[in-house]
C-alpha cells in the first residue's frame, strides 16, 4: 500500500458536557492539538448548535481535524486526518484526550491511500497508539 | 447503537488526474453534492497545493464532506459525514462518484454514535449502497 494519510477515527463517550457545549474550549483544543503535532492551521471553522452542540473544523495544510459534540449524550465524533505521519496523528489526538478526559473512547487508525492489491481497504485497529489489531475490511 | 451520524469513507483510484486538480470544479461537486443530499452548506474551504492537489471541506449543518486530492496518484481521500440519514450521505456519495468516475473505489460506511455494549466500533461495509458484510473492530 502506497501511505498517504493517516486517519484517526475516535468515538469519545462519557464527556463533560459543559466542555462539549464549549465553543472556545474546543477551538482553542484543537488549535493546540494542531500545532503540538507541527501542523500548518489554514483555517477554522465552528458551528454551534441549537439548543446544544458545536462543530469544529480545523483545516490544515497536513489535511484536517474536526469534532462534532452531542452534549446531551456526552459524545463527541473525532476525526484527525493528516497527511503528515502516523505518529504526529497520533500525537494530536492523545493532546484532544488530555484535554476531553472521556470516559470510554474507541479508536481506529485508518490508512489511507493507494490498495496495491485488489479492493481492499486496510484498517489498522490501534489504542494508545500502539497496534492492537490489524483488521481488513474486503469490500465486494 | 445509538447512531448519531453516518460517515463514508471512500478512496477514489483512477481518477483523471485533471479533475483532481480542478479547485473550482471539486468545489462545485462537493457543493452540488449537499444539495443533492438536502444538507445545508455552512461554509466552504479549499486549499490548493503546489505543484498539485486541493483539499476541499464543506461544512454543513449536518456535519461535513471533505476531499483531499493527490492528481500525481490520480487518487482522491473523500468522507461525508452526516447527522441526517444514511440515506442522505449515500446520495451525496453517488452524486460525487458520477462526476470524478473513479476507475477504482474502496468504500466503507461508518455509523458514528454511542455504542452501548463495551468497546466495540461497529464498521458495516458497504458497497453502491447495499450493505456487503458487516465487521466489527474491537479495541483493546
């Protein structure tokens, strides 16, 4: 497989919601989680919901992070993309952690790029950024 | 599972290398696309790279589309992300496949949310919109 980015897909459960209804914190988070990991923020874009929620999109030239929050279900959808490395992904997500403390999180590593072989898409099941499992997902 | 969102996760191989270099015309399918999908458009931001490639993320009210293009691998990382329906992200994934027409494609659908049994991430693999095979990724 020919690596182009690297693709952290988290599940955040049992957050503060105070934290996830906070617009400001979740900029300022994903702004530092950006430049901990030596990434170029081009811009940020926010959306704050109705009677609850917020969504962020940190756009950066390694590509992008976003979350969107349910404060009502203390969950958050976190996706950090980079084409930068795998371990400076790594790097911006457990920085999110620090800052999220969620009680449960599920987390996958997700390769992206060129299949070598036939229609597959591999999947690399990683927590705490070291492999746990390595999955592939055959697609018909 | 309680779901909150449906993602698709695509990459797109074999794509002429021009399209994938063409801000304006990405622009206008990624936009085009979230009409399609009765998603309301946010916010639109692009970057385009030199010597090659572009990112583009539409933010929607219902979340986000965004693709990053490399023209040199003719390859394209495209994900939709939406809390509307899965029906929804399907229409606006089919609408972007009829205009980059992908020689080769790798799809999964993703359905983001609360998992209520102990750390599991259900991945439901999917192909053209009918569900292939469903796999689970557990996380250690």
């Amino acid at each position: 497989m020919i690596e182009l980015g690297w693709h952290i897909i988290a599940e955040l459960n049992g957050v503060d919601p105070r934290i996830l209804d906070d617009e400001k914190y979740l900029v300022e988070t994903l702004k530092n989680a950006a430049e901990r990991a030596d990434l170029t923020i081009l811009s940020v874009k926010t959306h704050k919901f109705n009677p609850q929620g917020v969504s962020v999109v940190v756009v950066v030239a390694e590509s992008h992070i976003f979350i969107h929050t349910w404060p009502e279900h203390r969950y958050a959808a976190l996706d950090i993309f980079t084409c930068k490395s795998e371990e400076s992904t790594w790097k911006a997500y457990k920085f999110i952690l620090e800052k999220l403390k969620p009680g449960n999180t599920q987390v996958i590593m997700l390769k992206r790029g060129i299949v070598t072989h036939n229609n597959a898409m591999n999947l690399t099941v990683n927590a705490e950024g070291t492999t746990a499992a390595k999955g592939e997902v055959i697609v018909e």
